[in-house]
C-alpha cells in the first residue's frame, strides 16, 4: 500500500484589514483523504488558497513531506506536486477535453507520447474516453468537474485539493465523483484535501476532518467523531450550542 503524504498546517494567521480570515490554524493531515468543512465564511478557501499560494498567510507555515511550502511562490508549489481545483471548473472552453488535461504535463519532463499517454489514461479513469475530442465548451457541468479530476490527476501529483467540487451535481453525480476521489491515492499516492458542504461526501470519503467557524479551529480528527462534536453541530448543522 502506498503510505500518504503528510501535510502540516501550523499556526497559520491570515488577516484581511482588520478581519481575522484564520486564526492561528494548525492540523495535520495524514490520512489518504481529509476534509475541511465549515459554514459560509468559516476561512475554508481562505485556508486552501494560502496552501496553494494565492493569499499571503501573516504567519506560521504549512509543511509537505517536511518542506515548507510557503516559502515558494505558486508555481513552484505544482511542480513539486500541488494540484488544485476550484469551486468553478478552470476548464478552457475552447480546448477539447484531451487537451485540457494534457496542457497539465506542459512543465513536467518526458516524451510527448508518455505525456500523451498519460492524459489518455486519467481520461479513462474518470470515463470521458469518449469524450476526449470534445470541446470545453459543449460539456455538461459534471463532465467539466470530471475533466477537472482528470487534470488534477496527471504529473504525479503529491496533493490534490478540491473546493466544494460536488456544487451542483446530482446525487448520483456526487457519488461517482466520491469513487472517483477514494481512487485518487492507489492510483496517483497523492493526498486529497476536500472542501464541500454535503456532509455526506465528507463523512463518505474523508478519513478525517478539521472543522473551521469565523477563522477558528473548533474540531480536527476522525471524520466521524467529528461531526458528532456538539460544538460542531452547531456551528456547521445548525443545532443548539453546547457550551
């Protein structure tokens, strides 16, 4: 079995003006698939773009494999293996679906028919082979989300995070795509971080869990003690606070 990536967030402080975006956030995940949940403005995306470089943390560090990776500006942080997926597919409409996954491996050394292969084979993983010579722009919302897996998928990534990748698909849609993230560490050995708002997936997929509210820690652990923490049912399912 392929031992996962660990990654470490340590003391990590964001302040917008005089907001607090995350106060002093540290957890580390260790397990193939984490979750990061929380309600609307709990400082979950606010956490992922300061992993993958596009907002400057005040302070602290987040460690990959030992290394700090906010030392190194965003285009460092993938060609040392960080794949990231965003709430709206970054998918080029006028690129087909091939080669949208293929420009992923533009930076990565090998041959052309390696890369080649490759694309076609994550293409397959997520069951758009057939699909593959389609435009961008022709693709149903689910597609452009699988397309988007695909792309993560590709140039040995070593952590793949998704923000809130099951907006808008169907329950059944939403399951396909929970296979398809359990895959992703046998196939790739990368580490997935996982936000969303179905609960369902989280508790599905995710190993384990950290739990944000106004830029604070409140829970990180085993996914289901943590949804079972009173503290978390209320700030995130609505329930009555527990003091």
């Amino acid at each position: 079995m392929i031992a996962p990536h660990k990654v470490e967030i340590d003391q990590v402080l964001v302040r917008f003006g005089g907001v607090v975006a995350l106060n002093a956030i540290s957890a580390a995940f260790t397990a193939p698939i984490g979750g990061i949940i929380g309600p609307n403005g709990a400082g979950k995306t606010t956490l992922m773009n300061v992993i993958s470089g596009f907002v400057t943390s005040k302070g602290g560090r987040v460690v990959v494999d030992g290394q700090d990776i906010l030392t190194h500006p965003p285009h460092k942080r993938a060609h040392m293996g960080l794949r990231r997926s965003f709430q709206k597919e970054q998918i080029a409409d006028d690129l087909t679906v091939f080669e949208n996954v293929l420009v992923q491996l533009d930076h990565r050394l090998g041959s052309p028919a390696a890369k080649r292969a490759e694309a076609e084979r994550m293409l397959e993983v997520v069951g758009l082979s057939d699909r593959a010579d389609i435009p961008g722009a022709l693709l149903s919302g689910f597609e452009r989300r699988l397309t988007d897996v695909a792309r993560c998928m590709v140039g040995n990534p070593k952590l793949i995070m998704f923000d809130e990748p099951a907006g808008g698909l169907s329950v059944e849609e939403t399951h396909a795509l929970g296979d398809l993230i359990l895959g992703i560490h046998a196939l790739t050995g990368a580490q997935t971080l996982v936000i969303d708002h179905d609960v369902e997936l989280i508790s599905r997929v995710c190993t384990e869990t950290l739990v944000l509210d106004f830029g604070r820690r409140i829970a990180f652990g085993p996914t289901a003690q943590v949804l079972a923490d009173p503290k978390v049912k209320a700030a995130y399912l609505g329930t009555e606070d527990i003091a």
